[in-house]
C-alpha cells in the first residue's frame, strides 16, 4: 500500500564559493531567491528557499561558499552560516564543480565522512565537459572520499537531471507535518529580497573591490494599492568608492537603481518606485556592531 504520510525535512545546500549553489536553489524553488553572478562569495546569508507539493514540503538552505582563510569578520560570520547549516540538516546537498580541486574542498568534506545524514553528491557543471571518462574518474575519486554519498552528475543552470535529484530527497525526507505554510516559499523578508536584489546590480556593474565593500539596508518598504515605494541605503567603506557608485551627474546610481527596480517589479508583479542613497561606514565588515544590524548575527 502507498504511504501517504506528509514528508517534511530540511535539505541544506554545502560548498565552496561560485561551485553554483545559488542557481540550484533558484532552480529548486522555480523563483529567484537567491542572487547569482560570476564572482565569488556573492551569497553572503542563509537563505531557505520552500518547495511544497501535496504530499510534501522540502525546505531548501542556499548558504555562502566556505571560505578556507576568511579576511574579515564578515566572512568569518558567513562561515559560521555554513557551520551551523552542517548541524541541522535532514539531507546535504554537497554541491562540487566538476575538475575541481578535491583536497581544497577538505575542510567541508572532512565533516560530512562521519555524518548518519543522507549525502548527495552533486557534481555540477557537467554540461561543460565533452570527455566521459574525466566525469567517471571524477566521481570514483569523490566515491573514495564519501563512500556512503550517492552521486549526481547535474547542470544547475540547464536544469539537467534536477527531476532525479527532487525525486531522491522526496525519497529521503522524513514524514513530519509541514515547517511552514503551505504557501510560503521563503523565510526572507520583502526588504530582505530587495536589499539583495539592489547588491547584485552592484556585484554586475562594478569590479575590484567595489562590489565586496558594499552593504544594502532598506530603510523602508510602503506597499499601496498599485505601487511599492522603497528607500533603500548602500553602505560602502570609504568616500571614493560613494563617488564611483554614484557616478558623474549621478549616473552610475541611476544604472543600479533602474536596473534593481525592474527586477523587483518582476519579483513582486507590481510598479516599483525605489529611491536609494550612498553613505559611506567605515570599516563595517570588521565591525561587530555594524555586522549584527545587517543580519550577520548567527546566534
């Protein structure tokens, strides 16, 4: 007889920076919760993403890539983002690209040989390989490692076998009534999303260091009938950099502004009026106090 007990579990995202943890969960979930560019370290919070079927619900952890040498207290409190997702878990998804180095990934691997929750390997970006014996050699080399872990050659941004791995962890989530609302799809706020939104703009627009010194605050988020007024902050460390994210005649502010609006007007299907200002905090990644009121606080 079918067992028609509702199945509930959190399924946590682990790996190292830019190995596409975020488009998976993007991918997952079927929205853009989580922001993706090409450059590292652009997750810098735990975000769950919710998929919910009538016989299921799947929370999903996207979290930050680990970083080995963290520089500031910033990366520090990402790290303890993932250290806390490698305690709670139902199921990891411990996400790799494939070709990349296996002993960089020791410090994540190392605390996943030992644990009695279900591994899936996930070696993504197959689709960049043409040689079938570099996939297979891949994964026989990770199978030494994580001998207990079932693998999964995937694409996340193609979508390539996703069905089989949604399938697997329905297969593996325990029966439990459900976290969340059967309508929730995330546990971020509204100005949680927006805030992310307005920092990809950045992370695409600008290079170097500009990007990584950036933090956004929405200052306030007004839904009316037929629009969504926001004001929103850009917090970055020192006074050339406000001037180069503002830009000559305020262009460059401009570009991120139009470019965030339209995207949270696709988000949240209405107009959009967003307003935002550059203010310049001088060495907040470093700066406990600072790091707590922007959501970096892990306790």
């Amino acid at each position: 007889m079918e067992n028609t007990e509702f199945k509930s579990g959190y399924v946590n995202i682990i790996g190292l920076p830019n190995v596409g943890k975020s488009t998976l969960m993007n991918t997952l979930i079927g929205e853009k919760l989580s922001i993706i560019t090409s450059k590292a370290q652009t997750t810098r919070h735990r975000i769950l993403g919710i998929l919910n079927n009538e016989q299921s619900q799947i929370i999903f952890s996207d979290t930050p890539g680990y970083i080995n040498k963290p520089a500031y207290k910033m990366q520090e409190h990402m790290n303890d983002f993932v250290s806390a997702a490698l305690r709670d878990a139902d199921i990891f998804l411990f996400m790799v690209e494939l070709g990349s180095s296996i002993e960089k990934q020791k410090e994540l691997y190392s605390k996943l040989q030992d644990t009695e929750v279900p591994v899936l390997l996930l070696i993504n970006k197959v689709d960049l390989s043409k040689d079938e014996r570099q996939v297979k050699n891949y994964i026989l080399q990770w199978q030494e490692i994580l001998p207990k872990a079932e693998s999964f050659i995937i694409s996340a941004l193609n979508k390539f076998n996703i069905d089989s791995v949604i399938n697997r962890i329905r297969q593996l989530i325990p029966v439990h009534p459900p976290y969340f609302d059967k309508d929730a799809f995330t546990d971020k706020s509204e100005r949680f999303i927006v805030s992310e939104i307005i920092r990809e703009k950045i992370l695409i627009l600008f290079k170097q260091e500009i990007p990584y010194s950036c933090e956004v605050e929405v200052e306030s988020f007004k839904e009316e009938e037929k629009i969504i007024r926001i004001s929103a902050v850009i917090y970055t460390e020192r006074p050339t950099q406000k001037s180069i994210l503002i830009g000559k005649g305020g262009e460059s502010i401009k570009k991120i502004g139009t470019m965030a609006r339209l995207d949270a007007e696709k988000f949240f299907d209405k107009k959009i009026f967003l307003e935002l200002f550059v203010k310049v905090k001088e060495k907040w990644r470093n700066n406990d106090n600072q790091l707590k009121k922007f959501g970096y606080d892990n306790k």
